[in-house]
C-alpha cells in the first residue's frame, strides 16, 4: 500500500477492472435481458468494458436485447466510469464522512490530474456540482421535448431523457433507439442539449474549471487550458465545416435536409464524433472522404481528465506547436508567451506514438482474426474503441469472439492508458547530477 500511496495512480487501471468485472457478472444474470435468459461472458465483457470506458459500442441490439435492469446497470457504469471509479469512491466518502484522508486526496489527484492535495475536498464538490446541475438541465429539456412535441407518457420521457443525458455528459454512445438518434437528428431541443452536454464532458474538469473562473482573462489561462479549450474550438469548427461540405449532397445522410436540418446534424454528429458515439447521421453511409475525416477527431478525442478519450486534445496540439517550433528554426516550443517543458513534450510525443502503434496493431489483429473485413472499417472501429467514441460501421456485432475481445482490450487502454501513461511519465521524472556530452544525429 505504501508503494500504490506513493504513486496512487496506480490504482486507476485496478479500479476500472473491478468495476468491468462487476458490471460484467451483473449483466451475465437471465434477468438484465429482456428474455430472461443468461448473456454469454464475451458479449457481457464487452458491454460492461463499453459502459465503464464509456464507450457505447454495443455487439446487440440494445434496446431490445438487455431490459430495464440491464439498462439501468449499464447508465450506472457508464456515470462511475465518466466520473471516475477513485473520484467517485471519494466523492462517496466524503459525503458519509464528512472527511477525506490524505490517501483519497493523493487518489483524487491522481484521477483527475490536480497538482494539489489541498484543494481536492473542493475539487470534488465542484465536479459533483458540475455532473449535477448538467445532466439535470439536459434531463429537463430533453424529457420535456419527449413528452410535449412526441407524445411520450411522461415516465417513458423522464427514462429516456435521463438516459441519453448521462451517455452524453459522459460521452457514452448507447441509445435506447436501434437506429441512434436519426430520429432527433433535426430537433434543436434534443440534438443541441445532447451535443453541448458531451462538449462540457469532454473538456476535462481541470480546463473547464480555470476557464470559468478566469473567462474575462483568456490570457492568464494555463498552456493545458489554451490548448484544450482553443482547441476544441478548432477540431469543432473546421471537422463541422469539412462534414458539411462532404456530405452537404448526400442524399443517405443529410442530402434531403433543408438548410437548417443539415446545418443542425452536422454540428450535433461532429460534437459527438469527438468524444461521444451517437448517430445523428448515418455512419455506415457517409461518403469515402468523411470517414478519414472522423477517424481523425476519435483518435485526438476530448480533453485531458475529462470523459472523453483519444491522445486528448492538448497533446495533438502541443506535438503541432513542436513541429512548427522545429519548421522555424526556434530554440524553444512556445505558447501563449510561456516555454513548454521539454519534459512535456517527450511526453506528449511518447502517448501519442504509442496511441498510433495500439491503432494499427488493433487494425491489423482485425483483418487477420475476421475474414473479409476491409480496411477502412477495422481501422474506424479500432480507432473507435481506442478512443472510446462508439461510432460504429455495423462491424463489432459481425465479429467473431477473438474480435470482440481486441476492441474490449483497447476500450479498456483507451479509457485508462493515456490518463496512466501521461501520470506515469510525469511521476517517473528523475534528476540527475550529470549530463552525457551531446551529439546531433542525422535525422530524416
């Protein structure tokens, strides 16, 4: 124990197994199913790794294959998951407590990637206040919208809206509709509560904390923050600008829509792209150009300690300010007047290649292990998983066992590995009393 206190983070990937494994004995039992019958282990793995990483990608059909219990188990494991197992351990201590220990502050700390140990008692009431009042306000509206514009009896609506409010706040990507949400693709009151929900989840708790509290002063804002918060401003407008244009005459996706209605599911489909796993458009008939353009946004993800995956936003943009730094000639990477440690970028530059290798591995295993399956599809729904976004072309139900169990794994790695590798290396950094004598090799 002492030595899991000295680098707590190592508790994270431990916490995440323990609740897969719950989640996955709770989901085998005949009554989760709405024909009552025991789940396979490969199919009840896959659903709980899916609801714990946050995910959403699902080997069922699953509106019709789990019932109500099976359906409340998976929301419960997708907001522990998105909150964080630690987080939400300690968030339950210090609400039976009315304490924390210096061991579940060390624990915080190392979830949701705070410095201080001081400050976490507050940190946590901030989070849970944020969770709260978000996906209360999400509820509201969209529960309201079902049951006033469509009809819904009133309990159907509150399920429903509670539902696809904590998938999108934790950028989840089950649904309880088999076609995803095409149906609301052109309804602001469903699709745009939905999207704002996944971009605030998707911002990590640190940014969105530093941006509020200095929203008049951008300039006083962390590197972490500029990157995260300007960054996502980026990926959003110009994946939102370039979706649209590729699939501004597509008649399977948005091609029939007038102006508004296309304008309206581009944006909802590239805010859930990111980090969510929605369908507003249909991914299985976008056009060639969108699906490198998807694949791209899953694979850099939301920010860091937040509920979304991929290498996260601050690292693909900090790797970008490298390279531009290094095309200048410059001695030093810059941003926003402030020099970036040269530590941060070994680090930045090690999650990232690593992130790669994972992705094309995971390609690769596809393509060997299932018969026929094409190139562009393994690779979209490896990146998928990894970046535990949820999209899907229809591949993951049509793979065999040894498939489903590789995008298990990479749910699991991507929802844990960025987070324990990027602490690991920050806690791993050693001082020495010497320096070798430097020698420039050639590169490229």
């Amino acid at each position: 124990m002492r030595r899991f206190l000295r680098h707590p983070v190592r508790l994270v990937p431990f916490g995440f197994l323990v609740a897969i494994a719950i989640g996955t004995g709770l989901l085998m039992l005949p009554w989760a199913t709405s024909e009552h019958r025991y789940t396979p282990l490969a199919t009840a793995l896959f659903t709980a790794t899916s609801a714990v990483s946050v995910t959403g990608m699902a080997v069922n059909d699953t509106p019709h294959y789990w019932n109500d219990f099976g359906l409340a188990m998976i929301t419960v494991l997708t907001q522990l998951g998105g909150l964080g197992i630690l987080t939400g351990a300690a968030l339950v201590t210090l609400a039976v407590s009315r304490q924390l220990g210096l061991r579940n502050r060390l624990l915080v700390q190392a979830e949701t990637a705070e410095y201080g140990v001081g400050d976490v008692r507050w940190l946590l009431v901030r989070i849970a206040t944020t969770v709260v009042v978000t996906e209360a306000l999400m509820i509201l509206v969209t529960s309201g919208r079902l049951w006033l514009a469509y009809g819904y009896p009133p309990g159907r609506a509150l399920w429903s809206g509670t539902f696809h409010s904590v998938q999108a706040f934790n950028n989840g990507g089950f649904t309880l509709y088999s076609d995803g949400l095409l149906g609301f693709s052109r309804d602001p009151w469903v699709a745009l509560p939905l999207a704002f929900g996944a971009i605030i989840g998707g911002l990590g708790f640190p940014a969105l904390f530093e941006a509020v509290r200095h929203w008049r002063r951008p300039g006083r804002w962390a590197i972490a923050t500029k990157l995260t918060i300007w960054g996502s401003v980026v990926l959003l407008s110009g994946g939102f600008a370039a979706l649209l244009a590729t699939e501004w005459t597509n008649p399977r996706t948005i091609g029939t829509y007038g102006a508004p209605g296309k304008l309206l599911a581009t944006f909802t489909q590239i805010a859930l792209s990111r980090t969510g796993g929605f369908d507003v458009i249909n991914t299985e008939s976008l056009t060639e150009e969108s699906y490198p353009l998807l694949t791209g946004l899953m694979f850099i993800g939301g920010g860091s300690a937040s509920t979304a995956g991929g290498i996260k936003v601050s690292t693909f943009f900090l790797l970008a300010f490298v390279i531009w730094t290094e095309l200048r000639g410059e001695p030093d990477v810059t941003v926003g007047h402030r020099r970036v440690a040269e530590a941060s970028q070994r680090q930045a530059l090690t999650v990232a290649l690593l992130s790669v290798a994972l992705v094309v591995v995971g390609t690769v295993g596809l393509i060997v292990i299932t018969e026929g399956v094409r190139f562009r599809d393994s690779l979209f729904e490896v990146t998928s998983a990894f970046s535990t976004t949820g999209l899907s072309v229809g591949l993951a139900p049509r793979l065999p066992e040894p498939g489903q169990y590789v995008l298990t794994i990479l749910m699991y790695i991507g929802r844990v590995g960025p987070l324990t590798l990027g602490s690991a290396l920050a806690l791993n950094t050693r001082r020495r009393l010497y320096r070798y004598p430097k020698e420039q090799p050639l590169v490229g």
